[in-house]
C-alpha cells in the first residue's frame, strides 16, 4: 500500500477503530481524526500490507493513550 492509498484509508482505520474502544477514549480518537494523514507519510512511503497499515494507526492511538 503506497502513501496515496493509506492517506485515503486512514479516516476509515481511525473509525474502526472507534467502533472497538471504551467511550472514555473517544476523545483520544477526535484527536486523532483532527490529524492530516498527509503529515504522518511521506510521499515514497509504502507498508507491505493493509494489516501494518492499519497497525500503525493502532500505534497512533496507543500512543496517544499512553504517551512516554
């Protein structure tokens, strides 16, 4: 999967993952959505499948739950 293609699929990876967490981490989730998927790739970006694509978005999330 190219940039391209995961730029055009994030909002539909943060909404799956919306409709599989607790109500109390909606707002990590806006949080997300307020995100431009532009700025998360660069443009010669690739993820060897839709799995790690949606992995990563996983990762943003987690992350937002539980900063260092």
């Amino acid at each position: 999967m190219d940039a391209i293609e995961f730029v055009n699929n994030y909002t539909v990876y943060v909404e799956e993952i919306e409709t599989v967490i607790r109500p109390e981490f909606k707002i990590h989730i806006e949080k997300l959505k307020s995100i431009d998927p532009h700025d998360l790739v660069q443009p010669n970006s690739y993820f060897m499948t839709t799995a790690v694509a949606r992995g990563y978005v996983w990762s943003l999330f987690l992350k937002e739950i539980n900063p260092l």
